[in-house]
C-alpha cells in the first residue's frame, strides 16, 4: 500500500478578501500582524466527547453530491439553503458548514479556519477490502467510546497507554526549554491521559473557581494548620493511592499558588466570551495564556472539552444546541488571542472520538462510526482549505466498513497531531517516540500549519 | 442453561466460620430450584456448626467494615456492629425496609430527588443497599443530563434499590425494561428496519449493555485477567455483526402505556412500570449473539429479549466483570486476581446453583480475607479506594452528627466533578480501569481526583467545620469540644471515627502538636477534625 491520503491540490489563488469581523479592535489587529515578541506557541486541544457527527458539519454542496447525502440520510439532512456555504480551493466545489456554525464560516473565509477531512485512528492505512478480509491490523475496539477516546488522546491505536502525545510532546520540548516550575500542559476539563507525560504532569484547573484554600487568615494558628496540612502530605503511609492522593493536592497547593500570583499582575482581558460549558473553559485557557510570562512559559498546551456529541437520537436538535456553544466559544477564543497579540503563536484543533454512520438510526441519530472531519484554527493555519481526503459518500462504497456509512479514515490521526506537535517545536527527530506509528504512513506531517 | 428467574430467590443459608481466618462456608440448601447448573467442585455440606457467642468485635474492625458497607461510620453505629459482629449486621442490613423516594409529579425537577439521595445517605438504615445501589447505578449508568425529570428518573432508583440484593439477571432485565435507560440509550421506540427510509435499529443499548453493564470489550479468565488470543492480543468478547444482532432483539419496545390510553407503535414519555412490547414493530429476522448463539427469526418481541439476556446474564465474564467493579467500589481499586477470582466464583454459584445471586456476591466481598485486613500491618501498597466525592461528603457529616437537607451537598458534588444523579456520559464519573498516571496502579475514583477537586474537597470540609456550609446543613461540635481539654483524647475520639483507630504515629503526632498550640476548645476542635478529614489517609478508604 502506497498513500492512503491524498491532499487536495492547493490552489494559490487567493478567495475574494474577506474583511475582519467589527469586533476585531485597531489594537488587535496591529498586535496580530506585528512579528512575535517572544517564542511562544500554545496549543488548544478542544476535545468533543461523544463522537461527533462531521457528516452533518461539512456537507457538500454541489447538487449531485448532496442529493445523494440528502437521499440517504432522510430526515437527518440539513436543508441546502441552511447550509453555510463554504468554497475550499482544494476541492473545486462547494461545501456547506452547518447552520449553527456561523463564526466558523467567518474564520474559514478569513483564512483562520482549516478543516482536515476524515481523519481518524489508524495503525497504518487501511482499505475496505483489508478491512472486510480482516487482513490489515486496525485499533482495538473499534466503535467503543473509551478505546477511540483513550487513542484519539495517546495515539497508541492497540493495548494500554499511560501516557497520551500532548504529555510526550511536552517531554520533548521540556527538554528543549527546560522544566518550567509551573506544568507545561494543563487541562481545564479534568484529568484526561492526553495530558499525561513521561517526565511531565498536567495541572488541571477549574474554569470556574479559584484553586485557592479557602479558611486561612494569616494568624498564627492559622498558619500552624496550614503547615500541618502541608506536612502531613509529605508522610509516606506505604499505601499507593493515599501516596498518590497526597501528590495531587501538594500540586494542586503550589500549582495554585503560583497561578494565583500570576492572575494577579494582569489585566482582565476585554474580549467577552459566552458564559457557556465551553466558554467558560476557553476563557480560563487564554487567562492562562495571558500569563504565560509571569508562569515563566513559553509552550503551552490545553485541553478542553464539551460532551454531549453521541447523537444515537434527535441528532437535530442535540447538534443544533451543541454547535451554538462551539462556535461563539471558539471565535471569542480566537478574538482573545487577537487581544493578546498572540494569535499566530496559538493553534486550537478538535479531536472527538469518532464519527458517526452515515445512515441514520431509529430514533433521528446516528451510530459509531470511524474517520470524521475536525477544524483547525489560528493565526498560523492555512486556513481556508481542506485538507486530506473527503469520504465518499456512499453505502458500501470504497471508504465503508460495511453497509452503514462508517468511513475508513485516509488521514492518520498521527499526521494531524504530527502536524500540530511539529509546528509546535518536535523535532522531526523525535516524531516517532511522541507517535510510535507514524513510519507506516507516507507523509508524517501535513500541510494545514505551512 | 436454565437460570434464575424472580420466581425462584430461595437464598441459601450463609454461615460464617469466624474461626476458620473469615473463610465463608456456603451451606447447600434446597433452594436450587432445578437449577442445572453445577459448581466444577462444590463444597461439602458442612455439619450444622452452634454458633458459639460472637468474640468481642475490635472497633477498627467494625469501623472498617462501615467504611466499606455504609455511607460512613458513626460512632453509635461502630459500637452497634461490634455487639452484631459482621455477619449479624450483614443480616440486619439484608433485612432492612428500603429506603424511599417521594412519588414525582409529572415532569417535575431532579433536584428534589438529588437531596433525598443525599438524605437518604445519611440517615436511613439500609445503609448497604444504598451503597451497593449506588454502585449498580455507577455501572449501569443513566444521567439527568437527559433523563432530568423526577418521574423519570425515581422509578430508575427504586429497581436498583429493589434489585440490589435480589439476582443480577433480574436486575438485567428491569434495567434493560427501565423506560429511563430505554430513553437514555434509544431502546424505547427503537423501530424495526424500515426499508424504504434505509433506518435501521438503533445500536446504542446493545452496545453499551455488553461493554459496560455485564461483559466488557475483552474476554476475562475467572479471576478477572485478560484472556490473550494466539496472535498476542487481549481476544474481542463481540464485534460489530453481534452489536448489530442485540440491535435487533431490542426493537418493538415503546414507553409504558399510560392508563387509560391505548397501546400505539410510539407510547408517548412515561415512566411507570416497564416498557411495554409490540410485535409489529420487532425486527423479524435471526439475530447473532454472544458465543455464537443465533436466535431463530420470527420469535416474539419478549421471547428475544429473554433469550438474548440470558444470553448476556450466562456469559463467563459477568462475574468477574460486574465483581470485580463492585469490589472496587466497596472495598480496594486492586484486588488481588484470587480475590477476583473467589467472588466470581460465588457469581457463578452461590453454594445452591443459583448463578448471579448478589446477596452472595456481597457477603462474599465484604466477608474476603482481603477486605478483612483489619489488624494494624496487614494492609497491602494497593489497597483501598479514594472516597468518591458523595461518600466523602456523607461519611464527614455522618461521623460529625450533622443535619442537613443535602442541598449543600448536592451544590458542592458539582466542584468535585461529581454532579449527582448527572455523570458526564454512561461511562461514569469515572471508569473502572482508570491507572493513577504514572504508576500501574489503578485507582477508578483518581478520574475525578485533581488539583481542582482536590482543593474543591478540602474546602468543602472546611466549610463544614468552620460552620459556613448554608442553613440547610447543621453540625453541632459541642460533645467534641467537650473532651477537647485534652487534646490526646481528642484525637483517639477523632481517630476511632474517622481512620478507624489506626492513624499513623506520624499523623497523630502532627496534628496533636498543632492543636496543643490551640488553646481555645472549640477552634481546637476544629482545628484537629479539618486537619484529618483533609488528609490523603481519610480521603482513601483503606
């Protein structure tokens, strides 16, 4: 087997120029096309739990291909004149984005906004006869939530890892920049093994409250309880998980502090951002952005997330709910970075875990599926465009498992985080300890970062 | 296999050897019911042993027995159990009245129901099967996110409370009939293939029942290891064809119908009763279960699904699968694969051939030489589980006598990444085999155990301590306080409620040096409770 991707072609031509969005300040806009000050860059992984249903995020335009989407998908179809027509070089036909998705629209036609077609876990390529001969090595339980989860997240396609690539890319780069007191790679949706290193731990932080001890005045009893209590974390008991439990809170304790004094010598920032699930998260990511200096970073890598995406029933209405938090979160994120002057040096992407059969279920949704599309956004994207592959569309075609719509991906998820950790400072050099697997396919990194 | 039907819960006699280091001694009784199961090595009957008067029970013992059984120990009640010994307040627990929930008006909200899930925790005395219920509904999960009515989700709490000492095929089958999880995971009104709208059954239940609620992805040996196949890889327990099968036997089941109304393809939301079957709507075709079991075409609707769980219920993994995670739950994250291994065993046979007898499965875990590590020095690196944030809120306010409406409790389960009655997905809070990063031990309940929720509880105790939880919640400190003028016997009050009188010397000797510098009773008091109920010792049941 050769490739088993195909970029579009990509045209040079630029679309007609599309002006800022009027919230776009003067200021921000100075800020964003003057050269970085500083070598910073940020990842912003926004990871969409449920497995996310991209046949009703990117659909086709063109009239043959999508009467054939609106044929077999029925009463899951989104109108035509719903859609939000997009016009991808690459292509050479027209796409709609999903109706709910308007500032995505915006950031695609501005350039900021690339969509990496159906891309999904893989060992190496993999064709539908392979498939069906069940000749050709695929991930472990295939269509289970956890196991696509826990692979989108390590890029360990089979068996167990305890430690997921944004952890591993930042083992690499710590031993570019140096250990930084403050972690490298934090999470504000809880723990999760993307975040987790070899030689790195995460922090996690809560979007909505301070990490601060709450009860402590300054007397002196009081700062006698809190030495005992900071002691008493130092006591071995012999007993692993009470070992483990005493770890955490003593990060959770100077992680907090340390953040805490940082909050304090900036500004709040001026962008407003919906005070939703995933608003609120992305909010916290550009406060922490923000005082990235004061932390003393210089990479940094988030993880946020929403639920809610395993549309078995009324898809339509689910996504219409889901995909109205998604895109004014993810503008106001972006407008941040613009604020901050930072928005070439950050790269926000989506993973989710899979993608959903292309024939609807009883009930109006969908079932598991396998390859899916994901947006990536920022100032160093090379927006505009879609990259990989684009399934086709068809019952028993060439990128089906079966007879469903569950697509094969022709995109690795291992040239899309390739991509991102390269743009991010990896060197290619290092590529293959951070993805184990990315030697089985043919291009290790993709073109959406340049 | 014929198996255990609700007509015939005829429990076996459980005796208890107390002598022979805790080993459980299942006698035989006539309760079999023509069951043809039969254990590979039964045990002998042994003769009718006179129960000789119970040895004085030491606290740490009976403390540590709550820990694992209950919503937390309170001081009455480790004096209670150390009068019943275990198996005697197993019995009791076994026969207390259920605790209840308040019939729901239609479409009204949850949080009601939420606080008197709490309420419930802290003051009823079925406090076992609250607690093996709660665990049940940890694995075969349904969530307010969706089912977020009270009439909804009430009826969903009285099977596993109703079920939970009763037989795991039964509560299969209630479960799986629940108009709760049939709209949480799309089996009610699940039509049959349409072919000219190309629709077909909807897989979200078949799935989800086999990889979560009794089987798991991968095939287990008994004692809960996974089976590895010939070309190095843990072997599938089902693939997409059998998903597809089970989609298939879960079509024809519509809502119950309202009375009054009359039975229609689509019954409109209602949630009293079980899920009702109609034939014209159930998928006629043969459908491909586990172990290369096929049902024949044209069965009735209640034919299949009866079939396709005992299909499910008789499958080897059940028993280490569910056993393993109610161990997990109820006493340690690692158990060892013997420990696995003996309440399989018991899954599979209770002493009288009856598979899936959950009474047994209890006793069985809770009566373990493993749980029993109760002497000072026995314990081992893995043992033990971090308290979830409920059972970490409720043991604090049980051991410190506190009132309260739950509605602090409920407001402050959300910080902790536990929003009560509302996990994130069917998987949980958090998943059984979750591994504490960077070590191989595995620690389900670390999932939601981080620097934010770390800080979250430890100011949740603080606000209980030092009085600020809201007026619903009340902790009177006052006998506390009256022994605090001697700060070591404070401490071996503290220590008896709260760590089962085994805090370390270490512990003990930070914490009395720091409160000897109090000289006020009542912040001394306080001071020692916040600094032990914060620590890593109390936050892991051990």
């Amino acid at each position: 087997m050769t490739v088993s991707r195909r970029d579009f072609l990509r045209l040079s031509c630029c679309s007609a120029a599309v002006g800022m969005a009027a919230n776009f300040s003067k200021f921000g806009l100075i800020n964003a096309m003057a050269a970085p000050a500083d070598d910073y860059k940020a990842l912003v992984c926004i990871f969409l739990f449920g497995g996310n249903d991209a046949n009703n995020m990117v659909v086709p335009l063109s009239s043959a291909d999508y009467g054939n989407y609106a044929k077999v998908r029925g009463a899951l179809a989104l109108p035509q004149a719903s859609l939000l027509p997009v016009m991808p070089p690459s292509a050479g036909a027209p796409f709609g984005l999903h109706p709910n998705l308007p500032e995505l629209q915006s950031l695609f036609n501005q350039k900021k906004l690339a969509v990496l077609t159906n891309v999904g876990v893989l060992v190496k390529p993999v064709t539908r006869a392979e498939y069906l001969a069940r000749s050709a090595a695929v991930p472990s339980h295939l269509f289970s939530h956890a196991d696509q989860q826990a692979q989108w997240q390590t890029s360990i396609p089979s068996g167990i890892s305890d430690t997921g690539w944004a952890g591993r890319t930042a083992d690499k780069i710590e031993a570019i920049y140096g250990k930084p007191t403050f972690p490298t790679v934090v999470s504000v949706a809880g723990t999760n093994i993307f975040c987790d290193g070899i030689n790195t731990h995460p922090a996690t932080v809560s979007p909505d409250s301070s990490q601060l001890l709450s009860g402590f005045n300054g007397s002196a009893e009081s700062n006698a309880r809190m030495s005992a209590l900071q002691q008493l974390l130092t006591f071995d008991s012999g007993m692993s998980l009470i070992q483990a439990a005493s770890g955490t809170t003593a990060n959770a304790l100077k992680n907090g502090d340390l953040l805490a004094k940082a909050l304090a010598s900036v500004t709040a920032l001026a962008t407003p951002f919906p005070a939703t699930t995933l608003g609120k998260q992305l909010s916290q990511i550009a406060k922490l952005i923000q005082v990235r200096a004061a932390l003393g970073l210089k990479r940094q890598i988030f993880f946020c997330s929403l639920q809610g995406f395993d549309t078995h029933s009324d898809q339509l209405n689910h996504h219409q709910a889901l995909y109205s938090q998604v895109a004014p979160a993810m503008a106001a994120f972006e407008n941040a970075t613009i604020e901050m002057g930072v928005e070439p040096q950050v790269t926000s992407f989506t993973l989710s875990d899979f993608g959903r059969t292309f024939l609807p279920a009883s009930g109006g949704g969908t079932d598991h599926a396998w390859g899916s599309h994901q947006f990536i956004m920022g100032g160093a994207v090379q927006g505009g465009d879609f990259y990989g592959k684009f399934p086709s569309l068809v019952l028993s075609g060439p990128d089906d498992t079966g007879d469903e719509g569950r697509w094969i991906p022709t995109t690795s998820l291992d040239q899309y985080a390739a991509t991102l950790a390269s743009w991010f400072g990896v060197p290619a050099t290092d590529l293959p300890s951070v993805f184990p697997n990315i030697g089985n396919f043919a291009s290790p990194t993709l073109r959406f970062l340049g | 296999m014929r198996t255990a039907t609700s007509n015939d819960h005829t429990w076996p006699k459980l005796l208890v050897s107390l002598t022979a280091g805790m080993l459980l001694i299942f006698q035989v009784g006539c309760g079999g019911g023509g069951n043809n199961f039969t254990p590979a090595a039964a045990p002998p009957a042994p003769p009718p042993i006179s129960a000789p008067p119970p040895p004085p029970l030491p606290a740490a013992t009976a403390a540590r027995f709550l820990e694992q059984s209950t919503f937390g120990p309170t001081p009455e009640l480790i004096a209670h159990v150390q009068t019943t010994g275990l198996q005697g307040y197993l019995d009791e627990q076994f026969a207390a009245p259920i605790s209840t929930y308040d019939e729901p008006a239609a479409a009204s909200p949850l949080a009601p129901v939420q606080a008197r899930l709490v309420v419930n925790a802290l003051n009823d005395p079925d406090q076992l099967r609250q607690r093996v219920a709660f665990a049940l509904g940890e694995i075969m999960v349904i969530s307010g996110d969706k089912i977020n009515t009270a009439d909804a989700f009430v009826p969903y709490l009285r099977v596993l409370h109703a079920d939970a000492f009763g037989n795991f095929y039964d509560l299969l089958n209630d479960v799986t009939l629940s108009p709760a999880m049939g709209h949480y995971l799309d089996m009610v009104n699940n039509d049959k293939t349409t072919l000219d709208a190309k629709i077909g059954p909807n897989e979200n239940y078949a799935r989800e029942l086999m990889q979560l609620f009794s089987i798991g992805v991968v095939r287990l040996n008994m004692d809960g290891t996974v089976q590895i196949g010939s070309d190095g890889n843990p072997i599938p327990t089902y693939d997409q064809d059998i998903v597809e099968g089970f989609a298939h036997v879960f079509t024809g089941w519509t809502y119950p119908t309202k009375p009054g109304a009359t039975l229609a393809k689509h019954n409109p939301p209602y949630y009293s009763g079980p899920m009702v079957a109609l034939q014209s709507n159930h998928e006629t075709g043969s459908k491909l279960l586990l172990n290369g079991v096929t049902l024949p075409p044209g069965q009735p609707t209640d034919k299949d699904l009866s079939d396709a769980l005992h299909n499910v219920f008789n499958h080897p993994n059940v028993g280490p699968f569910i056993g393993k995670q109610l161990i997990q739950h109820l006493v340690t994250s690692n158990p060892s694969p013997e420990y696995v291994k003996r309440v399989a065993l018991v899954f599979n046979d209770n002493g009288a051939g009856v598979r899936g007898d959950l009474r047994a499965v209890i006793t069985a875990i809770l009566m373990d030489p493993e749980a029993r590590r109760d002497s000072a020095g026995q314990s081992q690196p893995g043992d033990g589980h971090m308290k979830e944030p409920l059972l970490y809120m409720t043991s604090l306010l049980r051991g410190l006598h506190a009132t309260s409406d739950g509605k602090a409790v409920v407001a402050n389960s959300v910080a902790m990444e536990q929003n009560l009655l509302h996990p994130p997905s069917v998987f949980n809070y958090f998943p059984p085999n979750y591994q504490i990063p960077g070590t191989t031990t595995l620690g389900p309940e670390f999932k939601i155990w981080d620097n934010a929720t770390s800080v979250a509880r430890i100011n949740f105790a603080n606000s209980l301590v030092y009085g600020s939880l809201g007026s619903g919640t009340t902790v009177d400190l006052s006998s506390l306080v009256a022994q605090a003028g001697d700060p070591a016997k404070l401490l071996d009050q503290l220590d008896a409620e709260f760590t089962h009188s085994q805090m370390s010397t270490a512990m003990r000797g930070a914490i009395l040096t720091t409160i000897s510098g109090i000289t006020d009773t009542r912040r001394r008091t306080q001071a020692a409770i916040y600094l032990i109920v914060t620590s890593s010792q109390y936050q892991v049941q051990h």
